[in-house]
C-alpha cells in the first residue's frame, strides 16, 4: 500500500470475513485507505481486490497468525512503520468448543495471544504516533460473551472482558486527548460460521444482528464518545438483566445456558461426524 496522507488509514485484523469484513467495507466506503489482516490469503486477496475495484481505495494484506510470537511482529513492525494510523480495529478472534480442561494448554494460551497479547502489541506500536498527532481511533472487538460465565466460555468469556477492562482503563488514561477507544461487544451475529460447520441455524438467526449493522452501531457510538458499545436494544437489556440477579441464582442460570450449547454443538458434531477442530464465533473472525 502507498501511502497517502490525504486519506486517513485504517487497520483492520481479522478481515477476511465476518465483523471485520464488513468494517473493511464500510471504511473503504469512507474513503479510508486500508490494511486488512487474516489468515486465509486467497481469500483476503480476493476482498482486497474487490474492495480496489469498488472504491478506489488502497488495500494492503498482512498474512499472520496472531497465536504465534514472531507473526505479531510482523503486524506490530508494520504499525510502526507507518506516518499516520487513524484507526486500529483489533477484531481477530475465535472460540472452541468443549469444557476449559479438555483443552490442551498450548490451545488455551494461543488464545490469550490472539484475543489479549496481540491487541496489547497492537495498540502499544500505534500509540505513539496517534498521541504524536493527538489523533487517533482504536476499537477492541470483544463480544457480549465476556458478560456471561458460562459453560463452555472459561477462557473465551475471561479473554474477551480483558479487552473491555483494558479498554476503559485506556480511555482513562486518554482523557485530554482527541484518542478515542471503544470495547465493542457484540452478540450472536450472522456470518458464514455455522454453514461452514455444516450446521444449520437458519432459525435462530432471524433474531441475529447482521455484521453491517453491528458495525453501524459502533461507529455511531464512537462518534459519541462511547467507550463500551453494545449493539442492539435487546442485547443490552439481556446484559442489563444479569448484571441484577443475585450471584446464586446467576451462576445457576450460566451452568444451564451453557450446557445446553455444549449439548447442542456435540450433537452437531456427532451428526456431521465433523473432528474436533477450531471454529469461530458467529460474532467475529479471526479471518
């Protein structure tokens, strides 16, 4: 990508579907110069292409996975390098199923690398130019997962309320400046996830937000300076909702919740005779 300081840039991790597809979109549209990161190089290609032919915008692709050491660098040596960043969208992230000690622990931490250390890395080499500009936009992709201890969430639910924790300590610190941050936290969205299991949700999702608008409803908060977005009318009273009950009759609720999903997705699984593998939240992607 050429740089232009003309056109403000934007980058986005975990671009090649999902949330942070529908950000490169909605960026492109608004004149933003892009780079776009994910793991899927054919197919992030392909967006970027289409996203030149659309908009005339500029787009450039990083290919890492952001489990390991050295392929955060390699993200975080080219924010760095860049003159001006106007907006960080740390969106990559992913879920597994199964229960937190049927996981391997090199699975657990790889975790913690893509939803925490690689946002932290992130943001820390943009920082410094954005403060230098007093300038600068950064939105943490969590998800509405972190308000909920539930089955089969342990790692995932405690990863993803870091970004918000962290995210508001941030916005603390950035108090007069014109940095803006924002933990968004997004419920059960529709993308491709569940067809690519070869699951069929085509009901429950007629009450799922689409990603274009979860996008909409974060950077209208952000224009209004707020810091933890929930989008949807119904998902914040849910959240609101459990926040009130008592811790006892709480804890009861999230052990019941998520069994049944956990019931749900061995079935699915069992049925499509599909092996164990990594699969995303409908919410996000880690492209």
């Amino acid at each position: 990508m050429s740089e232009s300081h003309d056109r403000p840039c934007a980058l986005v991790t975990g671009a090649t579907s999902g949330i942070g597809a529908a950000f490169a979109h909605r960026l492109a549209q608004e004149g933003f110069d892009l780079i776009l990161h994910g793991r899927r190089q054919q197919a992030l290609t392909d967006r970027a292409k289409n996203l030149e032919s659309m908009y005339g915008t500029s787009v450039e692709i990083i290919i890492a996975e952001l489990s390991r050491g050295d392929e955060i660098r390699k993200v975080e040596e080219r924010i760095s390098s860049l003159d001006r960043l106007d907006l960080l969208i740390n969106n990559a992230g992913y879920w597994e199923p199964g229960l937190f000690w049927e996981h391997a622990p090199d699975c657990l931490e790889a975790m913690i690398m893509v939803h925490n250390v690689a946002p932290v890395r992130f943001i820390r080499a943009a920082l410094p130019r954005m403060l230098e500009r007093d300038k600068g936009d950064i939105i943490n992709v969590s998800s509405a997962g972190a308000y909920f201890n539930m089955v089969t969430l342990e790692n995932y639910g405690a990863t993803k309320a870091y970004l918000i924790s962290f995210t508001e300590s941030l916005h603390v610190a950035l108090m007069g400046t014109a940095i803006r941050v924002q933990a968004l936290t997004p419920g059960l969205t529709v993308t491709e996830f569940h067809s690519r299991l070869g699951a069929d949700f085509t009901k429950e999702q007629r009450t799922w937000m689409h990603p274009e608008e979860v996008v909409q409803e974060s950077l209208r908060a952000l224009g209004k300076g707020r810091v933890v977005c929930i989008p949807g009318l119904r998902r914040r009273a849910i959240v609101k909702l459990a926040s009130m009950l008592p811790r006892f009759v709480y804890y009861r609720v999230m052990k019941s919740i998520g069994e049944k999903v956990k019931r749900r997705w061995d079935e699915i699984e069992k049925n499509k005779r599909l092996p164990s593998r990594q699969m995303h939240l409908p919410a996000e992607s880690s492209g």
